[in-house]
C-alpha cells in the first residue's frame, strides 16, 4: 500500500495497493487500529530527504473510479497527500492556487497541522458587558494567538478593546488560557487539549467574581484550521465584570485546574485569586471561579489513553491591557500532568523556565542543560533573539490568485478578493458574484477539498443501494446508508437486533424508566401507578389514563396535562387535540436540536448506550436533567445547556434539576390575582405556574375544595411559605428571578419584594416573629435575609455553598437550618438566625436532601431524601437521629401539622410502607411539577408554630403526587 503524509518527511511504503488509502478516506470509521500495517523506518520504509515533493509511478486500478462525471482506470500519488488522476504539474503550479483545480484531484491531508511547531490562533471577539454602571458593546475584535509547543507557551492578543473593558477584562486570563489547555506541554501518559478534542470543539464558561457576584459567560467556537494551518475561534463574552481602575495592573499568581474527561465533554472548575495594584501603589486582592465545558467529537473507535483526570498548572501568568494601542495582552505558560503532581526537573532548561532570550516570536528549543537554541517562527526572519516580519506579498512568496489582492500581516498574510468577486467555499479562490457557486458535500468535506460543480446528476434516481438502504446524493456521486437496526456498507444490510432502531422519545423514556422502577420492586402489584402511554412513533397519545383509578385527562405534545380535560372513571371521555400554541415552528432549530443532530450524525445515528446525546423538550429548549445514555451518571444543566456545577451524579442517583425555562403560556389567561382558599388550615403548594390550595379536616386532605390561588403564567414558582401574622404568601420565581408575596384575600395582586442580584432563588423561610424572610440561592451560591418588606436585605453565607436546596427557620429558639445537596459532599447544616455558630448538623449517610421541615412538637429538624428514599429527624444538638420512613421514592417539598408529614412526590408506586401508614393521597389536576409545601394556619401559635419546608427541583418522570404520611409509632 503506498502510505503518504503532509509532514515535512514524507514517508513511502513498499506495499503496492491504493484501496487501504481509500478507506481511509470514505469509511474510517470502520478500520480497527490492528488493521493498519506498520509504516516507518523500523519497518523498511525509505524516509525522503528535504526537497520537492515526488510522485508515485501510475497506478492501474483493477476497478475503475468514477469521479465527478468522468471515469478513470489510473491514478497517481504524492508524497504531499495530494492523489490525482492525471500526471500533475509541479507544486506551486496548484497548491498555491487553492483549490478547486483545473483537474480532477483530492487532497485529503491538507488540514493536517504538525504539533512540534509553533502555531497561530486567529479569530474574532464580539459581545456586550458591563464594568460597573457603563454599558460596553464589544464589536468584531482581533484575536491573535501564539502557541510555542516545546513549552507550553501561549501568548494572547486582542486588538481594539475599548475603555473600561481592556482594564477590566485583564484578570479574565481564561480567554487565553484555552490556547494554553489547547497546547500544553505533556508530561508523560498525559494528552493536552488537541490530542484529545482536535481543532473542533466548543467551550462554554462561566465566570463568578468575588465579593460582588459578578458573573460572566465566555463562549469559545474553535472552527478548526483555515487555508494557512492556523487554527479559528470565534469568542462570545456577555455579562458583569468588576470594575479595575485605569492605569493599574493585575497580578495572577501560579494555579492549578483540574480537568475530567467524559465521552465527548470535558469538565473543570476551579477557583482564582488576582491582585489589583493601582497606579498609586495601593494593592487588593479578589477571586473568581471558573466553571467550564468543552465538547467536542470523540473518535468512537479510538483506545482511552487519557486519564479520568488532568491537572492543568497555570505558571508565568501575566496580563497587560495597553490604552493607547487599545490591546489586551495575555501570556501563560502550561503544563498538563497527573492530578496533584508538582514535578520539578533536576535542570530547568531556561526553555522551561522562561529565562530564555528568544524573540516573542521565536520558538525556543531546549538542548542539554542549560542549552538552548531560538528559531524565528514562520512568516518571521532574524537570528532568534531578534525576529522580523517577512512580507510575503513583497517577496512573491505567496500567490492569491487572479482576482484576489495580496495583504500583508504579521508573521502571514491576507488574501482579499478585488471588487466583483467573492470567495469561494474554499476561502482562497475569488470567483464571481455571478458565476456557479460552488457546491460542497457535507460528507466530502471532511475528507476532500472544495471542488466546482456545475451540473450534477442525481444518481440515487437509479442507484443499487440495499432495500435496507437509503440512498445519499452527493456532489459527482451517491453512497449508501443502512437503515436503522441494520449493519453494512449500505450495498449490503444485514439486521442487528441488539442496537434500537432510533432513540427513545420522550415518552418512551418516560414509560420505560417508570416501567423499571416498578420491575425493581419484584413482583408487587402497580396499583396506583400512572404509566404514560405512547403511540407507534413515540410521541405521547392525546389522551392518557390512570389504570387504577379510571380517571382520564388530555395531554399536549410534552405529556402535560391540559386543564379541565379530566374525566372521572365512567364518563364521557374528552375528544383530545393537541394545541396548537403548544407547538413551535419547526423552520429554524435550536442549539440543544443542532448539537443533537450533529452528535447523532457523528456517532451514525446509532449512539451507544454510554454515549453523550443531549436531551432537548419539545420545545428544543436543553431539559435541565442530562444524562448519559444508558443513565451510569447525570447533571443538571442551565438554558444553554452548562453543567451547574455540583450536580453530576455517578451513583445511579438522578439529580434534582430545577427548569429556568417557563412553559409556553396557553390562552387565554386568567387575571393574576388571588382567589382565597377557605378558612381553616389549608395546605399551599406550588406547581410552576400556579399556587394552589388543599383544605385540611383536622389531618384529612379535603381534595373537593382544592383549588387554584393563583395563577403565575411566565413564572416557574419553587419556594413557599407562609406569615400567619398578616394571612400572606411568600414565594421564590426561578424564572423570574424574583421573591414575592400575596395577601390571601380576595382580589389580591402579586408584589415583587426582591427583582435584584437574584440568579436562581429556591428555598423560602418566613420567620413570623422578627418579621423576616431567609432564602437560598443555588446559583450565586448564597443566603441571604431580609426584612418581610424586602428592605434591610444582607448576605449571611457566601462560602462553603454548591446547591443550596431547602431552608426552615426555627422562630422560638432562633435558629436556621437548611440543605445543600451538593453531589460531591450534600449536608444539612444550621446556624444563628444572625449567621453566627455555622456548623454541619448532618453529613455522613446522605444523597439528595431535598425536603426539610421542623418538627415544633418534638423540637427535632426532619428531611426527605431523595437520594438515600428516607425521611428522617435528628435533634438540633445533632443527636437522636432516627428513620421515620426507609421506602419513599421521589420526595421534593415537605411539611408537618399535628404529627402528621405532608410531602410532594415526582414519582408514585405503592410500596410496603412497613411502618409507616399511608392516611391519604391527592393527584392535582394539572400534572405538572409540584414543588414547595407548606401550611396556612388561621392564627399564629408562638413556640408552637408548624413551619414548613419546602422542595425544589425538576423532576425525573412526570407523575406528580401529594401524600400524607403518618408513622406508626405517632398517636394520631
């Protein structure tokens, strides 16, 4: 087989066969790595000496190639990777030309990039921030990056950033810091950036400064190599960032970032200090932390080399913003290794310690000791210490073609089209504006250079693909694909039944998750147990029903059920139509749908169960819980689809992911104003959209008169409590991002108390008695109080936070007490209503504490655990802990009232309750997601007070359920 390279030593095997290179080309996927044959001159391959580049003799093929309307019986090899089927002429007759040619060629190598050399980042950055109160718009800027490889150096600019930006912009040296993960030097049986994720891929930040909260997102597109080998990123910044005042400098002290790899994501978090000196001297120091992913297109075929983890340390960091020329400098010098590794070398070549005297631009390369040797780079001259720019246009070195102009820049150059003409789909032709455009095969492209087709026949109108087959058009040419649930080359299908024929919808998913959870409980009857029904293609069916309890209700396109379509057992059934303002135009997708469709065109349309596919609703908006498919582990994730961080869970326990996406609002609308419950103790919930109300008859739900209180349409409503002083409901909006409060009296509107440095506000707490409010905030990773008005708001707790769920609020002894379900270490902790003595209360024997309440009648902090399936009470001293109940399934939102447990549940089978006694149960007629609880009671009892907990949270399935629960050993 004749083996060919871009590389500056192209190498020739002795094997005479062109099909192996082919494959190579079409069907890589398929080729196992003991397939290939050993190449190289440990295996008697001759190594080319500098010098221009060979052709093979011709080759005969035994089969004859067609190709863009042409048929050829021989074709000829280069050692630059360029295949031909004529003889060609010399290099620069047409590789400085571009592409297409004026003859039939493929040049399947040309994007290739050698990764011992320095490289060039080019790009653009665009966006808007704020720096204070001042509005900056960041429009089109220059970025130019320059990676020396030997050493993990990587150096950032951005030219024409404007006041304050520049300034403010300088501790935020993760816009560089990428090209520094991208190249950093190895260390050995570890893999930088570009070993692992290549020249495509997507990074998504988000950046949160101390003390003032600011937060920032950073979105990176790295699009792969252009014409000249240099890499392209396009860099999005929106968002808040502190204020650093003009004239002073930032100082970044070394750090380390540790990195987790994952199939086609890569996850880090860390967090960073950096000094503000000001021009007068006088210095402060702040922080920030990082959460980012990158994605990217993982080779499915590919061995795993690179650890679970990295560490990444950041040395010789600095950053420099330059207000006359406009430009923010960054320059970092990275090393990839193991996790808690510091090594250090017994000689430091000044190549690796930065004491070198090389140029900017010149690359450095360690001899031994404390040799070294500095090389100009590319597009540069000099004798390394000192380097020049060449201009390659002067020079003649480069030819832009006919039509296009010849520009200058540093250490390369531009080609720009004359007036008239544009470029064509290979970046470097100019054709006219008139002309046929050119055409490219998103198959092709990956593998082939751009070429020109003027009129193509469409050869699937007669093709000989497998009746399992479909056949592709393609620019020249066709090829053939199996069908789903079948293997082959598309010529030949053969079924496999251990791969689905497509992934499972939503309501599959559904069905099948609720399905298992009943098959794990053995052989107990579902009695009570909703099971969606879906039609033939997956989607759910208009009309479902509760096989137990007869009941029956309409349902839209995502499974929610439609008001005042439920039907009791024996009546006419609803003629159910899905809404048409449920659906949404199907002309342009959204970035969950692409990033979907681009996975599943990668992995073939056959992902494997422990591939990445993300999970989008039905409105392509990313479902806040994401998980791997065959569900080894999960993550919560926001509206653009960014882990939060803390969630990701790899015990089989599924996280609870709060939505920020409200659904779509259905007209018409009722007015948002109160509809009082009756008088008594009621209980309040919150369902999304809407607040509503159960009657209590002593301990007894009164589902007859339940009812809407309000209805909040936009809203996505988790935290609840109640003030019995004044008869007002509280409550926290995480789509919104707003706190507000109702009077339960009729005709009553909404008041919004807190709309500000609100970024997912869950658990609520009211303290009747001082007349405040506590709430948590999971995404600003806080708590905070205020007074019941909104006034005399401060931060108790800012440290020590990951996702703060549920808070409670102990009035007569005054304490506070509150969950935070961090995957990595979840605990319940309390402290002062003042924020003074924070101590952990409960930490080992925990998953998911989502619900909290306390028990004023035996003086003792109760919570539900999702995660662990127990409700259990401990008392505030951290002693007496005991289970109440071991067998729960899904619980969120939680309360008591005379010894008596209300909770919300996700999820709803009958199990055996042991000692615990199922007393009642209520399945509120919409079936959306219920979330806090608490009790409205007809006058305040001082010390005694039933406070309640509340839950948060997006649940797994979509079976919503109220319970009451007693206990065995409570007298009732």
């Amino acid at each position: 087989t004749l083996f060919f390279s871009c590389s500056p030593n192209s190498v020739i095997s002795s094997f005479p066969s062109v099909s192996v290179l082919l494959c190579a080309g079409f069907l890589v996927t398929a080729i196992q790595r003991e397939d290939l044959f050993q190449y190289g001159p440990g295996s008697g391959d001759s190594v080319l000496q500098d010098g221009d580049d060979e052709t093979s003799e011709v080759v005969k093929l035994e089969r004859r190639l067609y190709f863009y309307e042409a048929e050829f019986s021989e074709l000829y090899v280069g050692t630059n990777g360029i295949i031909s089927m004529q003889d060609f002429p010399r290099e620069t007759q047409y590789v400085d030309d571009g592409f297409p040619t004026e003859f039939p060629v493929i040049a399947p190598f040309l994007a290739d990039i050698d990764t011992s050399v320095p490289h060039r980042v080019n790009g653009k950055v665009s966006g808007q921030i704020s720096v204070g109160i001042a509005q900056v718009d960041l429009s089109n800027m220059d970025l130019h990056a320059y990676v020396v490889v030997s050493d993990g150096r990587a150096y950032t600019a951005i030219s024409d950033v404007p006041e304050p930006a520049g300034w403010a912009l300088m501790p935020v040296s993760t816009i560089g810091g990428l090209f520094g993960w991208l190249f950093a030097l190895e260390l050995p049986n570890h893999e930088n950036g570009f070993s692992i994720a290549g020249a495509i891929f997507t990074r998504y930040a988000e950046i949160t400064f101390y003390p003032g909260n600011e937060k920032l997102r950073v979105t990176q597109e790295v699009k792969g190599l252009d014409a000249e080998n240099h890499l392209t990123v396009h860099t999005q910044i929106h968002g808040h960032v502190p204020f650093v005042p003009p004239g002073a400098t930032v100082q970044i002290e070394p750090f380390k970032e540790i990195y987790h790899y994952h199939p086609s994501v890569v996850t880090s978090t860390s967090t960073q200090e950096y000094k503000v000196i000001s021009a007068g001297g006088h210095s402060e120091t702040f922080s920030y932390r990082i959460s980012q992913n990158i994605s990217y297109y993982e080779c499915r075929h590919a061995p795993k080399t690179v650890p679970n983890a990295q560490q990444l340390r950041l040395e010789r960091v600095f950053v420099l913003y330059s207000k006359d020329e406009q430009v923010l400098r960054y320059a970092i010098t990275n090393q990839i290794g193991p996790v808690g590794g510091d090594p250090k070398p017994v000689v430091e070549n000044p190549c690796y310690s930065g004491t070198h005297e090389c140029d900017m631009t010149a690359q450095c390369i360690p001899g031994d000791g404390l040799q070294y040797q500095c090389q100009c780079a590319t597009g540069y001259r000099g004798d390394g210490t000192n380097c020049f720019d060449i201009d390659e246009c002067a020079e003649g070195l480069v030819s832009c073609g006919s039509q296009a102009l010849c520009i200058n820049l540093q250490g390369t150059h531009r080609c720009e089209c004359r007036r008239g003409y544009e470029f064509a789909s290979d970046g470097r032709t100019c054709v006219g504006k008139i002309a046929c455009h050119t055409h490219r095969s998103p198959f092709l492209s990956a593998i082939l250079a751009s070429f020109v087709s003027f009129l193509d026949v469409d050869e699937c109108n007669h093709h000989n693909c497998h009746p399992h087959a479909t056949c592709h058009n393609t620019p020249g040419s066709y090829n053939c694909r199996c069908l789903g649930g079948y293997d082959g080359d598309g010529f030949q299908c053969t079924p496999h039944p251990d791969v689905p024929s497509r992934l499972k919808t939503a309501c599959e998913q559904h069905r099948d998750n609720l399905q298992a959870e009943l098959n794990q409980r053995g052989s107990q009857p579902n009695v009570g147990a909703y099971i969606p029904q879906c039609d033939e293609e997956g989607n759910y069916r208009p009309l479902q029903c509760h096989g137990s309890t007869g009941y029956c209700w309409c349902v839209d396109s995502r499974g929610q059920e439609r008001p005042g379509t439920r039907t009791p057992p024996g009546s006419t059934l609803s003629v159910c139509v899905v809404p048409e303002t449920t659906l949404r135009p199907k002309t342009v997708s959204t970035m969950c749908e692409r990033w979907r469709s681009s996975l599943l065109e990668h992995y073939g349309g056959q992902p494997a169960p422990h591939h990445y596919i993300p999970q989008c609703d039905d409105l392509g908006n990313f479902s806040p819980l994401q998980c791997y498919g065959d569900n080894s582990y999960c993550w919560c994730v926001d509206a653009q689809g960014r882990e939060v961080s803390g969630t990701r869970s790899h015990s089989g326990i599924i996280p609870a992911c709060l939505p920020t996406v409200p659904p779509p609002t259905l007209q018409p609308t009722p007015r948002p104003d109160v509809t009082p419950p009756p008088l008594g103790t009621v209980l309040l919930y919150a369902q999304g959209q809407q607040i509503g109300s159960l009657p209590l008859n002593g301990t007894r739900i009164n589902k007859e008169k339940a009812a809407v209180v309000l209805a909040l349409h936009g809203s996505i409503v988790v935290g609840i409590d109640y003030d019995c002083r004044e008869r007002m409901v509280y409550w926290t909006d995480v789509a919104g991002r707003t706190i507000s409060k109702a009077s339960l009296q009729a005709g009553s509107e909404p008041e919004i108390i807190i709309n500000s440095g609100l970024l997912s506000p869950e658990g609520l707490a009211v303290d009747h008695v001082r007349r405040k409010m506590f709430w948590v905030d999971s995404g600003m990773d806080k708590i905070e109080t205020a007074r019941l008005d909104g006034t005399e708001r401060r931060v108790l707790f800012d440290t020590d936070l990951v996702n703060p769920r549920a808070i409670v609020v102990d009035s007569h002894r005054g304490n506070l007490y509150w969950t935070d379900w961090n995957r990595e270490a979840p605990k319940i902790e309390t402290s002062t209503l003042d924020g003074e003595n924070r101590r952990v209360l409960v930490s080992r024997d925990i998953g998911l504490p989502n619900a909290l309440t306390f028990d004023y009648f035996r003086k003792q902090i109760c919570w539900a655990d999702a995660g662990t399936k127990r409700l259990e009470c401990i008392l505030p001293d951290g002693s007496g802990r005991h289970a109440i109940h071991s067998n729960l399934n899904y619980p969120f939102g939680m309360t008591v009232h005379s010894n008596h447990f209300y909770y919300t549940d996700w999820r709803r089978y009958v199990s055996n309750l042991g000692s615990l006694q199922l007393t009642d149960e209520y399945l509120p007629d919409q079936r959306s997601h219920l979330y806090g609880i608490t009790v409205a009671l007809p006058r305040c009892f001082y010390g005694k007070r039933t406070s309640a907990g509340l839950n948060v949270g997006l649940g797994f399935s979509f079976s919503r359920l109220l319970f009451k629960l007693t206990s065995s050993h409570i007298v009732l």
